[in-house]
C-alpha cells in the first residue's frame, strides 16, 4: 500500500469520530429541551411535518445543501457525503438508545446547552482537520469564508440564522437554547479551530482532488 492511501486512512478516524461528535452535540442539544440549534429547528420541523425521523430529516437537508454548495463551485468531497448520511445515523442512534436522558431541571439543561455547542465546536474542528471536504453546512462556511474574506463566526452565525427562520416557519422548537447556540455556535467553531491550530482557509479535499492524491501514490512506473 502507497504513502498517500495510508495517509488516506489515518484521516479517517479523525473524521469519523468529528461527525460522532457533532451528532453527540446535536442531541444534547435536542435533550436540553431549551430549543434546538438552528439547523436542529429545521430538522425536527420537517420531522414533525413528515414520516422522517430526525436523522433521516438531517440526511435530506444536507444533500439538498450538498446540491445547493456544488452548483455554486464548492465541490462536494468524501467528508462531505459522509457527513451528510452519518451524522443523522449517529443521531437516530444516540436517540434510539436514549444514551443522553431528557432534562427538564434547569442546571441539567443549561449542562446538556453547554455541552452541546461544546461538542459541535470540538466536532467541527476534527472531521474538517481530517481534509477530506467540509460537511454540507461547513463547505458553505468554508467556501463563504474564503469568498467574502469574513471571520467564521460571520458566516457561521449567517448561514445558522437562515436555517432557523426556515426551521421556525415549520414548527420547530425555538427557545432559549436556539439563540444561545445561534449566538455561540460560531465563537465554539473558531475557538477549538485556535485550540487545533487548524487554518479555516486551508484546502478541503473534493472527491476528484482526492481519486488524483491516491492514484498519485502508486508506486508502479505507468
């Protein structure tokens, strides 16, 4: 096996363990019971409004942003489908075996709040370090970042306003916990990026950048 396909797949924990993190970070949120994060508001709206479970709600809403980024020239990459299908398995998971209980004692909720935007933060940090394409929210952020010259909690924060107006007119929960994570979301991201010194303007693998950087590696004279 060549340098770049084990270089490949010491990537993939990293990644992995990101979007378990990030999903981790959006039942927390869900079991607060203070309202969901702005992209959680959409999620459980179409839900509510639909036979979807919550993961298969998140699986929908990311590839229509997958569609959505490619036609505006942020090519999609293995993270980005990855992130797409898994992050809403690990969340129908995590709540299927009901491993974070629901709060409805205050110190508990702001805990789960707290954690939540933690756990998203710290989640972003590793599956994006991993480069092998931001998820579909995050190539948004990312491409945007690099477009408009803009501070990630910016954009960040932009882009999680969108989605809770669109979550709202749904029905989906809004709270307290929403506004905090609206208002927070982009410091945790920036902060744990500081933490892992990871440049947020650093290239994302697409899918033909990363077929080119293991098919480079082979070590057969063509």
């Amino acid at each position: 096996m060549t340098r770049n396909w084990f270089n490949f797949l010491e990537r993939l924990p990293f990644l992995f363990f990101g979007l378990f993190l990030f999903a981790v970070g959006l039942v927390a949120n869900l079991r607060s019971n203070l309202g969901m994060n702005p992209w959680g508001v959409l999620h459980v709206g179409l839900s509510n409004t639909t036979s979807l479970t919550i993961g298969q709600a998140t699986q929908i809403v990311g590839f229509l942003v997958i569609v959505i980024g490619w036609l505006l020239g942020f090519a999609p990459g293995l993270g980005t489908f990855a992130n797409m299908y898994f992050v809403g398995f690990f969340v129908d998971m995590l709540i299927w075996l009901n491993v974070i209980p629901a709060q409805n004692e205050l110190i508990g909720q702001i805990g789960l709040l707290a954690s939540s935007i933690i756990a998203m933060g710290m989640g972003s940090l590793f599956y994006l370090k991993a480069q092998l394409g931001a998820g579909p929210r995050d190539s948004l952020m990312v491409g945007l970042v690099k477009k408009l010259n803009k501070p990630v909690f910016y954009v960040r924060s932009s882009i999680e306003v969108t989605a809770l107006i669109l979550g709202y007119f749904l029905g989906g929960p809004v709270g307290i916990g929403t506004i905090v994570t609206a208002l927070t979301i982009g410091y945790s991201v920036q902060s744990f990026f500081k933490l892992g010194r990871f440049d947020s303007k650093s290239e994302q693998m697409n899918l033909w950048q990363l077929y080119k950087f293991l098919k480079s590696g082979k070590t057969r004279r063509e």
